[in-house]
C-alpha cells in the first residue's frame, strides 16, 4: 500500500507539472526519500513508473507542438494563397491602368483641343476687330483720311497712284487680291495728284509707289516702279517671273511686301505653297 501510494504521488506530480524542468524536480525530491519511505525495490519500480509517465508526456508535448506548427504553417500558407492575386484580379488590375492611361491621353486631348480653340476665338476676335477699322479690303483714301487710316492700325500700306497710268492699274489689280488674304495689314491707295503734302513729305518720285507704315510711321524700305517684281533672280523658279514686260505674279508682291516689313513672310510662303503663282 506504501509502494502505489508514492508511486502515485510522484505520478501525479509529474502530470501536474507538465515540464522537464519541474518533472526532473520531482525526481530528484523522490530520490531523496527513496532512503526512508519505501524499499529499492518500490523505488525502482515508481522510478520506472515515472520514467514512462515522462516519456508519455514528451510524447505529447512534442505531437502537440508539431500539430501546433503545422497548424501556423497552414494559416501561413492560407494566407500567402489569399495574397497571390487572381487571373480576374490580374486582368482587373491591367485594366485599371490601361484606363488611368487613356483617361490621362484624353485629358491631354482635351487640354489641347481646348487651348486650340482659345487660340482659334482669339485669332477670330482679333480678326474681327482688324476688319472693323478696315483691313481684309483694299481702299482709297483722301488726303484728309491720310493720317487716320495710317495711325489706327499696326501694319498699312500705302499706293500712291495716278489714274491715268497703266502701271498703277496693275499694281491695283494684284493688291486687290492680296487685301482679303493678309488681314493684318491694311491696303491703301491715293491719288497722288489729291495727295500733294504727303507726296510732298513722303518723297514720292516715282509711280506706282507702295509706302509701309508700322504703327503711322513710314518704313525706310518701300517699292517703287516695279522694281525687284519683274524678272527678279530671287524668285524660286520661271513660273514666278515675268513672261513678258510689265507683268508679274502676284505672289512676288506679296514677297515683296513681306521685305518691306508689312507682310509676314513665312505666312507669305504659306499661303501660296498649294496656289498658283
């Protein structure tokens, strides 16, 4: 009786503590009374006793901490699966930035769309304005009219001429088609023989005579005759040039006009790139 019941005591002890440390504890202390409580014989066989229950209990310390492993090593996994993104997400995901991209071209498109047609209603205001102080035709003036025309408008140019030469009536002819197509410079002509101050002050000798005007005062370069419009080298090829005497294309007017400083030249060119000549 003396024999199982300190078995069972140090049994229990050892499940109680659930531990090497504190099983080894309980060992050593039942070492210790081995000498007075009970024979070799039930010491060795509650040793033995001892010895199994520990070993038991390893045993299922040491299933409980692999199913305790296996069990992290699960849910990390789970976890790395809910992670990976799906083929749909993939495709999704694709999708959006494929989105965001071409929302960001449309923005651009529109953001340029948009300056264009500011640029093109200032180019229309600013048109409209031109053709209400008289530019897109070709006009005669008085003397009168003279310094009011020629002060209102950034770029003018004057024709000084005289009625009953030919050579006047032909430069007429090419400066009424240029008028509608260059409406930042005003067209002008004035009968010389009306005009005697400005012919006067102006030092015209010669007619036809074109005078340019920037801001109302007088450019020191002007045409004069038909000089540099007939048979001039500079022009690009024959079918610029005079055929004959006294006839020219218009298009070396408007270059002409464009040296003097009243016509842009690079709109000159432009504008004549697909004409005939």
């Amino acid at each position: 009786m003396l024999l199982s019941t300190a078995a069972l005591f140090l049994f229990t002890s050892a499940v109680a503590s659930y531990g090497e440390t504190k099983i080894s504890v309980r060992i050593t202390m039942a070492s210790k009374f081995g000498g007075g409580l009970f024979s070799t014989e039930a010491h060795v066989e509650a040793s033995s006793r001892v010895q199994k229950a520990m070993e038991e209990l390893q045993d299922i310390h040491s299933c409980d901490t692999d199913k305790s492993t296996e069990h992290q090593n699960s849910l990390i996994n789970t976890k790395e699966i809910a992670i990976q993104p799906t083929a749909t997400e993939v495709i999704k995901a694709r999708s959006e930035d494929e989105q965001d991209f071409l929302d960001e071209d449309d923005r651009e498109l529109r953001q340029l769309k948009e300056r264009r047609i500011e640029q093109l209603k200032a180019e229309h205001t600013r048109k409209q304005q031109l053709l209400s102080k008289g530019h897109g035709e070709y006009q005669e003036i008085s003397q009168d009219e003279f310094l009011p025309n020629v002060t209102s408008s950034e770029l003018v140019v004057v024709h000084f001429y005289h009625k009953e030469f030919e050579r006047c009536e032909i430069m007429d002819k090419h400066l009424l088609q240029l008028s509608p197509q260059y409406v930042e410079c005003k067209f002008l002509k004035i009968d010389a023989e009306k005009a005697p101050f400005f012919v006067e002050r102006l030092n015209v000798r010669v007619l036809p005579t074109l005078v340019g005007f920037r801001n109302g005062v007088a450019l020191p370069e002007r045409i004069v005759g038909f000089e540099g419009l007939v048979d001039d080298s500079s022009l690009p090829n024959d079918s610029y040039r005079a055929v004959e005497a006294d006839k020219f294309p218009t298009f070396a007017l408007a270059k002409r006009l464009a040296g003097i400083g009243v016509l842009s030249l690079d709109q000159v060119e432009e504008s004549w790139l697909f004409t005939e000549k």
